[in-house]
C-alpha cells in the first residue's frame, strides 16, 4: 500500500484586522439596580464606577444574569447581556460540541483573558478542530462556573495585555464569585424547546432538549467578620436535533421522512460546586480563598452512516448507524491569598492551581477493518491541562503635585502550566484483518502512542500601571508589562488611555496598547492522526490524516516554521453621556494583528 500524509498544522498569519463599534445604553423606569458601579477590572485605583473608568467596562450582576432563563450556561447568559460576547453554538464538531468557546469582540475564543476573583484562570485542556469557532484555538470554558455562584461580571472591552498578561488582546472578563455570610437560596428550573424545523426536505415539529437544573447557595459567617460560601448546581439537559430528512433517491430503502443524523445540542449532565471565603485577622489583613470542581458527562452525534456506507458493516448495523462522541469532563481550580498593608503599601500575595481533563469515549460506532468482531464502544484517549500561579500584587497612592494623588501599582506572576495527551485503546485506531475498511473507531478515532505527549513550561511576568489625573478633567493610565516564557523568550507591552470629562453629564476617553498571546502548549504539540482507507483509481489506499504540532518532521517537511507570538496593536474611542436614569456608551475599536495562531488548510504530501 501506498501511504500519503495529509497535515493540518498550526502556522501563524499575518494583518489580520478587526474592527466595531457598540452601543449600549441603560434605563432603569422603575430603579431597580442590574448593574453593579463599582469595578475592580481595568482599573487599580478604588472606588472608579463603571461610567468614570478610562476603558468600556460592562458590569452584570447577579440578578441580571439569572432572569436570561439561560441558568445552565453562564457564556450564553452573558453573550445575552453583552453586545461584544458571542457565544456560538457549533455542532458535530468532536470535542467543540462539549466545551463550546465564547468569543469577544468578534476575536478569536483564546484571545480574551479570564480571571476568577481577579487572577488567570486556567484553560481547557481542548483544542477546537474541525469546522467549529475558533478553529486552532484553546480558551477558558465558562460553562465550568454555574451561574449561581457569580455575585458579577465585569468585561473590559479593551485590550489589556499591559495590565494583565497575555491572551488580554480583546479584553478581558472578570468573574466575582458570590461573597455572603448569612442568607441563601435555591432554585429549580425546566425547559423545553418547542420548535418548527425547517429543512431543505421539509418541515417538522421538535419538541427536545429537556432541561432541568438545581442550583443552591447558602451563605456562613466564618470567626470574627468572615464569610463562607457555599454554593452548587445539577444540570441534565437531552440532546436536539435540527437535521434533516434523509436523501431518498440516495436512500431509497429508507422509509419516507426517515432522519439519521443528529446536529444540535449535546446531551449534558453535571454537578458543579464552589466555596469561597474570606477572613479578617485583624484591622489590616486578610486571608481569603475559593475552591471549585465541576464533573460533567456529555454525548455529541458525529456524521451518519447510512446503510450503504462504504464502511458499514451491514451484519452489525443493517440499517446503518450513528456514531457518539462522549466526554468526561473533570475541572478543578483552587486559590487562596493573603492581603493587606504594609510601610503605606497594599499587598496582594496568592496561589492558584487550576486542572481540566478530559476523556473520550465513542459509542454505537464500529472499527470496520474488524468486522462483525469489532467493538461497539471505544475508549478514544484524554487530554490534560494544568496550570500553578504565584502572584504578587502591591499599590499605594503618592502626592506628586497632581490635583489628585497617583496611583501605582505593580506586582510579579509566576506561571507553570503543563499538557498532556493519552493514548485510547488500541482498537480504536489498528487496522484490523480487513484494510479495505477504516482502521479507526468511526466517528472519532482514538489517540494513537504516538500522539501522546507530556510537556510543561513556566514564564515570570513584571508590571507597573499608574493612573492619576493631570487635571480635575483629563484623567490618564499608562501601563507596562515585561513576560518572559521558558519556550520563546520575552514580550514587552504597554498601554496609554486618556479620559476628558467635559461635564458631569459628556466624557470623551480613548487608549492605544499593544498586546500579545504566546502559543499555548496545546497549539505547540496537539497531534492527532488516524489511518483512512481512500479509494484511489481502482485500488484503495491507506491515507494518513492527521493534525500535526510544527515541530514535527511531517510539518517541517511541509514547510512549518516555529510559531511566533500573535502581536497586536489596540485602538479605542468612545464617548459617555449620562443624564439622570439614561446612560449611553458609544465606543469605536480597531485591533490590528499580526501571526495569528490558527490551523492550517489540508496539505497533501506530493512527496509520495
């Protein structure tokens, strides 16, 4: 047999340009608060709201999240309230069906920075492939956090790279988890869809996707002044389908109105938990800490087999089949942190160790090259992601003749992460006694020992941010970071935003950074490959397809480079008019980039 490699690679583009503007505006009839003022994103000095900050900041609280009737997903609550958040809903696209990314500013899942309480969270462990969003990337999953934890969010729709590390290119989301000593809460809720499909075929009625969740938290005072808080939430929700009829004069021996696919929401369960609290140790410091892990169990449809399949094996499946990708999802995260002052300065010393794993495993699917011996459920491997973080965060305020003291912060991060991939079974991707079938679990094909990896890397970062006031009217921030990672080097970035209040009523404010997003471990040395039997001419052939980290040789001898880090330059320009219960933001934005991270188109192998 001839063998011929097919390679999807990770490769860095250049100029990409993006650009928007968005408008929001808020009106309260009846007084009722939604939006929290204070904000602690985008800013180090305390007591800005969220109308006088030099940056667009959202701020979505608690109360507004939960009447979206979206309680069993945190990014499509929000991608409700906020205009520059989508949140895509791909499907049959392997692992993106189970950790769907969420994309801000109409950039890329991996190049918005999420903190939890104020620090980085980690990652999934996922790279999204195939046809979904964010194809190449891997990003933070915020469907690992319910929604009855969150006391608030707060998005900074600027880039913030200076202020708080790389992948801040579109900016950053800040996620407050609930601080309470007393008081509580439960809720139930059930959903239903009710839906007319409509199809290039025809027309039905849908009535799926099942949905019922149990959320509670009760709140506990802790020593002296201290809090706990306790919170969780149990999610099952069926699968939808929004496929079509099958294709009679391809399949006539289907019965009229016959439906084989399945393209729409995952079957989901999981239970989610989270603590967090915080004690005073007397007038001046503090400890505090949250913990949270969510397991979750979910099952996508990949693509059909009808019964005329060429790799149907018509003895197990007489009618053909449809092929399901399961995960088990297990997320961790854990910090904890002392603060206080210290000689006139705040200090902000914590720790952070976040894990997600996850397993596949593929049923009702078939390894052809087998035949009627084959298995019907394959375990398909794991992926693996890590992170530990030592950060140390300190502000005060001098008088340096300004009409208003400066504030200046700064502080050093730590940062180890590590990734890993497993191996599935091995008859999830052999080729067994027949090589005119597919020699892989059908649907997804299992990791192979050969893509199995175990890296890790570290990176320190520095920074100093001031922000003050030149006059009563012209407020300034000026920030700059320096990161150096152990597998590429250093990036420096800086950030300049400038704010005019010409009244009470119309401010004008603007910025200009630059930013950058180093190459996740997960882009470095993801690899996939499965072995496909392709009929060429009159003979079939063995064809290797595979996703390849630019490392490899396949990639080199395909002409990949190593990848650089992706740069960007962010500019912003809005306006602020408040009168009375109306406010009205208006902010322009344009990011130029340079080598994006993304996968390559397939390449075929000439060579052979």
């Amino acid at each position: 047999m001839r063998h011929r490699s097919l390679l999807f690679a990770a490769a860095s583009a250049a100029a990409i340009w993006a650009g928007a503007a968005t408008a929001q505006t808020s009106v309260s009839a009846s007084g009722e608060a939604n939006v929290e003022e204070l904000v602690v994103t985008g800013t180090r000095t305390i007591g800005r709201s969220r109308l006088d900050t030099l940056a667009p900041v959202d701020v979505i609280g608690a109360e507004a999240i939960s009447r979206q009737g979206a309680s069993t997903e945190l990014a499509q609550a929000l991608a409700n309230l906020t205009p520059a958040l989508d949140f895509p809903r791909p499907a049959i696209t392997d692992g993106t069906d189970h950790v769907r990314p969420a994309t801000l500013r109409g950039l890329a899942p991996d190049q918005t920075l999420v903190l939890v309480n104020g620090m980085r969270g980690h990652v999934s462990a996922l790279v999204a492939v195939n046809g979904s969003i964010g194809r190449g990337s891997t990003a933070f999953d915020l469907n690992t956090i319910p929604t009855v934890t969150v006391d608030r969010v707060e998005v900074l729709r600027d880039g913030a790279s200076a202020q708080y590390g790389a992948d801040a290119i579109a900016g950053v989301m800040n996620i407050r988890l609930r601080e309470a000593a007393s008081g509580g809460g439960a809720t139930y809720t059930y959903g239903v869809y009710n839906t007319t499909v409509r199809t290039a075929r025809g027309k039905r009625d849908a009535k799926d996707g099942v949905t019922q969740s149990f959320a509670a938290w009760q709140g506990f005072g802790l020593g002296d002044g201290g809090f706990l808080t306790v919170s969780g939430e149990y999610v099952k929700r069926n699968a939808t389908n929004r496929s079509d009829y099958a294709d009679r004069v391809a399949l006539p021996l289907y019965n009229p109105g016959r439906i084989i696919g399945r393209y729409g929401d995952p079957k989901v369960e999981s239970y989610t938990v989270f603590a967090n609290a915080g004690l005073p140790l007397n007038d001046t410091w503090s400890v505090y800490g949250f913990a949270g892990y969510q397991h979750r169990d979910t099952n996508a449809a990949a693509t059909a087999r009808a019964y005329n399949n060429a790799n149907n094996v018509a003895a197990v499946y007489p009618g053909g089949f449809l092929p399901q990708i399961e995960t088990e999802i297990k997320d961790i995260t854990v910090q904890g942190g002392i603060k206080g002052e210290a000689a006139g300065w705040n200090v902000d010393l914590s720790a952070n160790y976040g894990k997600n794993e996850l397993d596949y495993t593929v049923v009702n699917s078939i390894n052809a090259s087998y035949g009627a011996a084959s298995p019907h459920t394959f375990k398909a491997g794991s992926l693996e992601y890590s992170q530990w973080i030592v950060d140390l965060n300190l502000s005060r305020t001098f008088d340096v003749g300004l009409v208003e003291p400066l504030n200046v912060a700064g502080g050093l991060e730590y940062r180890d992460e590590s990734f890993g991939i497993g191996a599935g079974e091995p008859s999830s991707y052999t080729v067994g006694p027949d090589p005119t079938k597919a020699g892989v679990s059908q649907g997804f094909p299992g990791f192979r020992p050969a893509n199995e990896v175990d890296v890790s890397r570290h990176n320190y970062a520095v920074y100093v941010d001031l922000e003050g006031k030149l006059t009563e009217k012209f407020g300034f921030d000026v920030a700059g970071r320096y990161e150096d990672y152990s597998d590429f080097g250093g990036k420096g970035t800086g950030k300049l935003a400038l704010r005019y209040d010409f009244n009470d009523a119309f401010a004008l404010r603007g910025a200009v950074s630059t930013g950058f997003k180093a190459p996740a471990l997960q882009q470095q040395y993801f690899t996939y490959t499965s072995t496909n039997n392709v009929l060429v001419g009159t003979t079939f052939q063995l064809i290797e397809v595979g996703t390849f980290p630019v490392s490899s040789p396949v990639a080199r001898a395909l002409g990949a480079k190593p990848l650089e880090p992706e740069t960007s330059v962010n500019y912003s320009l809005g306006v602020v008019y408040r009168a009375g219960a109306f406010e009205l933001t208006v902010d322009a934005y344009q990011i130029d980039l340079e080598n994006r991270i993304v996968l390559s188109e397939n390449l075929p192998n000439t060579n052979t």
